[in-house]
C-alpha cells in the first residue's frame, strides 16, 4: 500500500503541474478551453488526495508497521479511534491532511465559480493549483512530509500516539484549526485573483466575506478547543501560555479578525482598500508560517513536531510568495486609493480603524516574542507577553464596546448622551461592583495581594466588559422597539427573533461580541489566582490486591479551603480497546491520589488527581524502553472559582535520597509471575515511607470562559449558516 500511496501521490503533483500549464496558457492566449481543462484538471485533483488520505488511513487500521508513519505514530493497542485520528498527530500525516482540506475546499470554491466567465477566476484557479501543488511536491520529495516511506525490514511494534493527544479537546482541536488554517487560501485566492487580474469592482468583496468568517471562526473555535485541553490535561493549572505552537494560531486569528471588520468599512464607505489587500495577504501567509513553525523545529512547544527537512522550502515559499503579491500590492496601488477620507478618529470607521491598527500591531508584537530564541538568544516568557498583551486586550474590549455605539463619520461627542453614556455609566457601576464581589468572594491567600496593577486591570476589564454588554442590551433595545413599532402584531420575543434572523451581520456579530466579553471577564480573574505547593506524608499498607496502596492523615491549608489526604495508589490501566489481556505493551502505570476537600466544617468534595505513565515500546524489538508520564489533574469547578489539583513528585521520605522509580517498580511486581512468597519480595522492594507533593491552584471565573467559548461557538454556527436575511417581509405583517 505504501507504493500505491506514493504513485497517487506523485499523480497528484503531475495534474497540478498539468493544471498549471494550462491555466498559464489560457490567460497569456486568452484561451477558455485551456483554462477551462486547467479547472478541469484542478477539480479532479481532490479525488486523487482524498484517496491517498484513505489508504493512509486504511494502514493506520490495519496497523500496517511495514509504514514508518504508522510505526512513528500508531499502535495496534490503541482504540480505533485514536488510530484513526492519529493521521493528523505527525508531520506528514498532518501535512496530507492539510492538504486535503485545501483540496476540498479548492473544489468547493472551484463549484462556486463554474458559470463565472470574469478575467479574474483563471487567475484564482492557478493560485489554488500552485499552493496544493507546493504541498505535493513536498510529498514526493522530502521524506519528513512523505506519509508512504517504508519501514525496512517491519517493525516488530508501533509506538503508539503521542499521549499527550489521548484527549478529547485535543483529538478534535487539530482538524478544526487546519480548517481555520487552509480555509483563508480561499479568501486570499479570490482576493489575489482580482488584484492581479486588475479587476477589483467590488464584487468580489461579498464573495470573500463568508470564506473569512468561516475561517475566522474555525481558527477562533480551534484555539479555544486547545485552552480546553491545556487546562484540563497538562496539568499546570492555566490554559494560556503563549507557547510558540499556541501564538502560530493567534497571529493569523487577529490577522483575519481585523481583515473580517476592515472589510466593512470597504464595503460601506469605499475605504482601506489597499489596506485590505495587505490584510489578506498576511493573514494567509501567517497561516502558512504557523504550519511551518509547528513542522520545521525552529521553535519548540508542547505540540510541535522535530526538526524536519521541510523547514527549508517552506520558508522559502512563503518569503516568495509574500514578496510576490506584495509586490503586486505596490504595482496597483493607484487603483486602491480609498472613495472617501477619515472625518472623524472616533467615528465609527476610525474606531475601526484602531481596531485594525491594534490587532496588525499585537501580531508583530507577538511574532517578535515568538521569534525571541533566534533573535535575541532568550526566550520571551509570559510575562513579557502580559506586559504588554493585557493593556492591548483592554482597549480591543474597549474598541469593541465603542464601535457598534458611534455613527459613521460624525466624532463621539455627537453621539455621546445619545448612545455612549448609559452603557458609560454602567461599565462604571459594573467595575464597582466587582471591587466588592471579589473582596468579599474570591479566595485570598494568606498574604495581601502583591500585584496592584493585575488587580487594576482586571477591574478595568470586567468596567469595559460591562460597558460593551449595556451597550448591546441597548442596540437590541432600539432595535426591538422599532421593528415593533413597524410590526405592530409582532410579540416582544417575536420581534427580537426576527430582528436577529433579518440582519444577521450586525446582531449576530453582537451575540459574538458577548461572547468574547464573558471569556475576556473569566481571563479578568486570573489577577487573583492562587498558586502553592503542599507536601503530604504517606505510609506503605499491606498489599492486599494488584494495586500498591499508600495511607496519609496528613491535612494543609490553602486560602479558605482544607485538604485532608487519604490514598495514594499504584495500579495498572489498559488501555488497550480491543479487549486483549493486560501486557506490557498495553498497561499505564496510574499514580492515583485521592483528596477531601473541606470549606470549613462542610466536605464539597473528593478529588482523584494522577500521574499516568505511559509505556514507550521499541518499534524493533517491541520490548518496553520507558514510560512517558501524563498529568490528570482533578478539578472542582465552582460558580465563582475552580479549585484545581495535580499530583506532582514523589520523593523518599528523608527528601535526601533519589527519587523512587515507583512505575517501574509496579511494573516489575504487576507482570513478574510466580508464588506468592516472591510477589512479597517485590512488594518489600517499595520504599515504606514517601512524600508526595501535591500542586494546589484556585483559578477564579474560569467557568465565564468555557461558558463564552460555548456561545462563540454557537453564535459563529449561526451566522455562517444559510437562515435569516433573504425572507422578504410585507409591512405590517408578523412573520
């Protein structure tokens, strides 16, 4: 299967080429029947990719291990449904898979345009051929992006997925960001198709707006899917750490966040055209240098991949190409001058402007930190990204308030009685107000708060928070109450129904607004977080099954809460989803601690925090080499605060001594046979005393970002879904 997998392949890359030269013949000959073969050939071209995507797929199934990706990244112990998505977990699995989506969505776009006859289309279709071309030529020619590269002779085991990525969140975050990903070529296609071409009527605006938003949302969706996953599987109590891998996905998120809006202004009032231009092209080259951070190893991070020799040409391609379509930016730029100048800097086009201006500015902040290592030999931390970040983040929000509430080309101070102040007022009361709830409800430690200018800008995000909030409230209000007036029979839940389905774009972009407000309110919290460390004692019990029991009456206090400890035990998992008997390929080793949680004299809750290890096997011998240890941490989710647990080191008792390979140990004592005299023997090699440390943090109003990342999600389903906005209504007649 691996040389039918190469041979489609390489006929992939041969269509595309074909493709290509034929596109380039009929617009230099202005031949339609050339360009119309090229689209042809292009359209063919996904079949041949989705049937390579599905013999990859068949040897991960099978777990064919005469497959150096299927050795590399699967395993036959391991569920069908990790086998199956562990064709995005690696270099070159991923990079198929990325190539495709393009494919796809390439015919898509492809079908879209089939009756156009525009100058510009040949010149969308050559684009789109020579971008899945350069991934195919990677396929064939480098062996880090070739998925088919044989293992000689087969390999005796695989080592299985990564286990990091045995998480749900994590399992669908990767396709939902490459959708966000490759889905911008098309916008930028589209966009780069007029500008060559030289015919930029505006059309083409409207067609361009629904492909970015759904790669806006799908990058959006993506990376709040990894937070999740951060929070809840690595264990170290956040779910932002401005990783490398993590800031590739936000750069072009802003990217295309500014594009999405600008693109409103252009359409309205005739401006930012050729800011525009720049705008697309660097949200789609952003994406691609994001792929390459994560594939080249340039950069480190929880989830990017080795050093690869792709690195090389891929760089190579985007510079090329960033230059190329620059330069064309610069050629036409008489042809982008703006209708109409800026009247007013706190107008609503100024404001969006700022906007623009803010989200372009933090992706070069933030490249530069992601760059750090290279450039400046150190590696910009969180910290550095805070500084600067947060007060960026405050006054997105506040633009974000501001803008649905000012007028076009008028200044603020006309508006502002009329529009800005109720909301004003209540940003005010709401910041307030949270001075006095957090005083009264978050958790403090056991010393004052040390950091005045965190708590400063957590009270200035949730005052701006509300300000934005009342201030949708109030476009909702107005436009509610003339829409009733206008249909009189129409019920209030009636009118404000079709108030949203009618003008989708400008209400359901508030349901959006909302939501981003409750997740930058939950990222307010994390002024207050509480961060420490508590060492428990604990002592061996006679064994008195297949698991290893330790017993603690130890108990700590952190903030306001007591943690009484009670076992902390070893005992084997299988993992294994079909059902085989446990062996030492298919057995984690569970470091299994368990916790009662007291507020005062009333229990809320037990807590059972881990440490997994994983069996790493040779793919050689198939024998054990080491384990790969995994943290599940345990978490009390509360409506005001989460208190969050993860079992940490174990040490000896005298803190002296090296730390106890108790895996191992548990290893040796689980799979070694005999009678029960030498299981004793075993069992008297375990340390009789040890101390366990336990890492305690208590991470307020994190429930506001899970609940904001549900309602981004449902909020940018609904706009890109095909309801609401074409009925036609009768005046005067409830719909």
């Amino acid at each position: 299967m691996n040389n039918l997998g190469t041979i489609l392949l390489a006929s992939s890359l041969a269509i595309l080429i074909f493709s290509s030269i034929q596109t380039i013949y009929g617009i230099i000959s202005k031949e339609r029947k050339a360009v119309e073969l090229g689209r042809l050939a292009l359209m063919t071209n996904p079949f041949v990719i989705i049937l390579t995507f599905i013999v990859l797929l068949t040897q991960l199934v099978r777990s064919d291990y005469s497959n150096y990706y299927v050795v590399m990244h699967s395993s036959e112990h391991l569920p069908l449904f990790y086998k199956m998505t562990s064709i995005w977990s690696g270099s070159s699995g991923s990079l198929l898979f990325w190539n495709l989506i393009l494919n796809v969505f390439t015919f898509i776009v492809l079908w879209q345009t089939r009756k156009s006859i525009e100058d510009r289309i040949p010149m969308m279709n050559l684009i789109l051929a020579v971008l899945s071309g350069f991934f195919s030529f990677l396929a064939v020619f480098y062996g880090d992006a070739q998925p088919f590269r044989e293992f000689v002779p087969e390999a005796a085991a695989g080592r299985g997925l990564n286990p990091l990525l045995q998480h749900w969140a994590m399992i669908i975050h990767p396709p939902i960001l490459y959708i966000g990903y490759v889905s911008i070529s098309i916008p930028f296609a589209i966009a780069m198709s007029a500008l060559v071409s030289g015919q930029l009527s505006e059309d083409w605006m409207k067609f361009i707006r629904k492909w970015t938003l759904f790669s806006w949302f799908f990058l959006g969706t993506g990376i709040l899917l990894g937070s999740k996953w951060a929070y809840e599987e690595l264990g170290w109590g956040g779910y932002w750490a401005w990783d490398p891998v993590e800031n590739a996905s936000l750069m072009p998120w802003l990217l295309t966040s500014a594009f999405v809006h600008s693109v409103v202004i252009q359409e309205r009032r005739g401006m930012l055209k050729f800011w525009n231009m720049l705008l697309v092209i660097l949200a789609f080259h952003f994406s691609l240098l994001g792929t390459w951070i994560t594939r080249s190893g340039v950069l480190e991070g929880p989830h990017s991949f080795s050093k690869s020799t792709i690195g090389t040409p891929f760089i190579v391609y985007i510079i090329t190409s960033f230059l190329f379509f620059t330069g064309f930016v610069i050629y036409r730029r008489k042809h982008l001058t703006p209708e109409r100048n800026l009247e007013a800097i706190t107008s609503k086009e100024g404001s969006f402007l700022l906007n623009n201006f803010l989200l372009v500015l933090s992706t070069a902040a933030i490249l530069l930190g992601v760059f750090s290592p290279l450039l400046y030999g150190k590696e910009f931390k969180a910290p550095w990204f805070n500084s600067w970040g947060v007060p960026a983040g405050i006054f997105l929000l506040l633009l974000m308030g501001s803008a649905p509430l000012l007028a076009w080309r008028k200044g603020a101070g006309a508006v502002f009685f009329s529009t800005l102040l109720k909301p004003f007022l209540f940003g005010i009361l709401g910041g307030g107000l949270y001075i006095l709830f957090y005083s009264q409800n978050f958790t403090k430690p056991d010393s004052k708060y040390g950091d005045v200018l965190a708590e400063v800008y957590s009270v200035l995000t949730v005052g701006i928070g509300v300000f934005t909030i009342a201030g949708i409230v109030q476009e909702y209000y107005r436009g509610i109450k003339a829409r009733r007036e206008e249909f009189t029979n129409e019920s209030l839940f009636r009118a404000g129904l079709n108030l949203l389905l009618k003008n989708k774009r400008r209400y359901g972009g508030y349901l959006v607004h909302f939501s981003l407000v409750l997740i930058f309110i939950g990222y307010a919290g994390n002024a207050f977080k509480i961060n420490t460390s508590v060492r428990f004692f604990y002592e061996l019990l006679p064994p008195t099954s297949e698991e290893i029991t330790y017993q603690s009456i130890d108990k700590a206090m952190v903030g306001g809460y007591q943690i009484e400890a009670n076992t902390l035990k070893l005992k084997p998992v299988l993992i294994s989803g079909l059902g085989g008997e446990p062996n030492i390929q298919n057995v984690i080793v569970s470091q299994e601690a368990s916790y009662g949680i007291y507020r005062g004299l009333e229990k809320i809750a037990t807590l059972d925090t881990e440490r997994r290890f994983y069996p790493q096997i040779s793919h050689l011998t198939g024998d054990f080499e080491t384990h790969i240890p995994t943290s599940e941490p345990a978490i009390h989710s509360m409506a005001k605060e989460d208190f969050y647990i993860q079992l940490g080191a174990i040490e000896t008792s005298d803190l002296k001594s090296e730390n106890p390979d108790l895996p191992l140990m548990f290893m040796q004592y689980y799979f070694t046979p005999g009678s029960e005299t030498e299981k004793l023997k075993l069992f008297l090699n375990f340390p009789r005393q040890i101390v366990a440390n336990l890492e305690v943090w208590i991470n307020p109003l994190v429930k506001l970002i899970w609940l904001g990342s549900v309602l981004y999600f449902l909020s940018g389903i609904f706009l890109l879904l095909p309801i609401g906005e074409k009925r036609k209504e009768q005046k005067g007649k409830g719909i």
